[in-house]
C-alpha cells in the first residue's frame, strides 16, 4: 500500500514535489478511505486522480517510480558500467549534473517503510531504508557518498554485504539477493506488490481504429471534407509495432488494492 511519493530532480520535476495518498481534512468521499488499523492506525485514501493539461507532468509522477522499480528490480543485472535509467530535469544545466531524488513511504504486511535514493546515471549517490517497529522508526541502512554505509542491526553481516554492492547497485537489492531478512519484505513489495500501468493497451484495443476507419471510411471522409482538412483520402498499413502517443493521457489514476 502506498502512502506518499517524494521527487526532485527528475524528468519533468525540477523542484521537490510530494504525492500523498493520506487524506485532508474534508469530509466529503468518505468512502473513498480505507482505515489500516493498528498498529499505525491510519486513514489512505483508495484512489487518487492528477489531472490537468497535456504535457504538465502527470504521467511523469507514474513514470518516476517505473525508474524506481527498474533501478531495484533490474538491480542485480547490471555490470559496473552499465548506466542506470535516470532522467534529470533537463532545461537546467546545474540539474544535468546532480542527481535525481525519488522517495517512497509505504506499507507491506503491516509495517511501515520510507525507502529513498539519490542517483546520478553513472552511480546511487545515497540510498536508504527506515521502517516503523512499534510504530517508531528505525534504520535498517543509510548509504552516504556511494561507498559509505550506517548500520544499526546485524553490522558485520552488512558491512560484507556492503562490499558486495557495485556503485550502480542498489544496497536494497544486494542485501536481499544475499538472503537478508530485514530487505526481503521492501524488496517484494518493488518486485510484486507496486503496479505501474503506463501506456497499457489491452489486446482487445489493438486494430480498433482501424477498423473504424475500414467500416466508416466514406463517412469519416465526408466529415473530413466538411471540416476542410484538404484530406482526400485515408490508407491504414498494419506495422509489427506500435507508437504510442506521447502525453496522451490528461488523467492519471493511483490506486491501492485492499
């Protein structure tokens, strides 16, 4: 379940922003929240709509945490020089060269967790894991300039987990290849728990237009010819691809399952 998204740095988001999927004070779509109980005891909200104009950043947000999965999920494929996929804000120079921020605060079987990574295309910059044991919060690891690292719990078992961890690496993935208890339930909750439907076509959807266009083509040249679009004719060719119609959505939905 999610509960916020932090970001800064990256694709279209210069300045730090944050999603909360915590409700306000308004009483209003009471139904709409889902209580989680103890130990945190707190009010979510079930669903969330951005909306707004075309090319203003909604899908960025969804995109954001897709670079975040990749990043852990992919994490233990990549050699060391392989490049991460991180996009800064570009129409800055100063932003080109500091690193992309996205944090994450969530829950996964009851326990809450904040895990967040600085990072730069070459190498994770910082990185870190808290979780919430009797709902006070705790550190499971913080990574400082790359190769430094902070642990609290099991520190020799980590400090040689911490060797293992090439600088494009994320810590959470090593730590949780190697068996590590404590990473196991963030890692999954990444890996199986977070869906992402960016640009999703169902099969069903594949051809729709073309079909239209076959069924209705002297129709829809006569609107053509009425509208004065100096169109005089439609062809449809099939292609092995597809091209997707960039900042085609002007609402983007967050959900959480319950």
């Amino acid at each position: 379940m999610i509960l916020q998204i932090k970001l800064k740095n990256i694709l279209s988001y210069k300045k730090e922003i944050i999603f909360s999927m915590l409700p306000t004070n308004d009483k209003e779509l009471q139904g709409n929240i889902f209580l989680t109980g103890a130990p945190y005891n707190l009010s979510v909200l079930k669903s969330t709509v951005i909306y707004g104009a075309n090319a203003s950043g909604k899908t960025n947000l969804l995109k954001a945490v897709d670079l975040l999965q990749s990043i852990i999920v992919n994490g233990n494929k990549r050699q060391l020089n392989d490049k991460l996929p991180v996009f800064p804000f570009r129409l800055n120079t100063k932003n080109l060269i500091e690193p992309s921020e996205i944090e994450v605060i969530f829950l996964k079987d009851n326990v809450k967790y904040i895990y967040g990574i600085a990072a730069t295309e070459r190498k994770i910059i910082e990185e870190y894991l808290y979780y919430y044991p009797h709902n006070k919060k705790a550190i499971i690891f913080e990574r400082y300039n790359t190769r430094e690292f902070k642990f609290t719990i099991k520190k020799e078992e980590q400090n040689q987990l911490a060797k293992k961890t090439l600088d494009n690496a994320p810590y959470l993935t090593v730590a949780t290849q190697w068996n590590f208890p404590q990473t196991r339930p963030p890692f999954d909750w990444f890996a199986e728990d977070l869906k992402i439907g960016i640009g999703y076509i169902k099969p069903s959807w594949l051809g729709f237009t073309a079909l239209q266009i076959k069924n209705n083509k002297e129709r829809i040249l006569s609107y053509l010819k009425k509208a004065d679009l100096n169109i005089t004719g439609i062809e449809v060719e099939q292609v092995n691809h597809i091209v997707q119609e960039k900042n085609r959505d002007e609402i983007v939905l967050l959900k959480n399952s319950f």
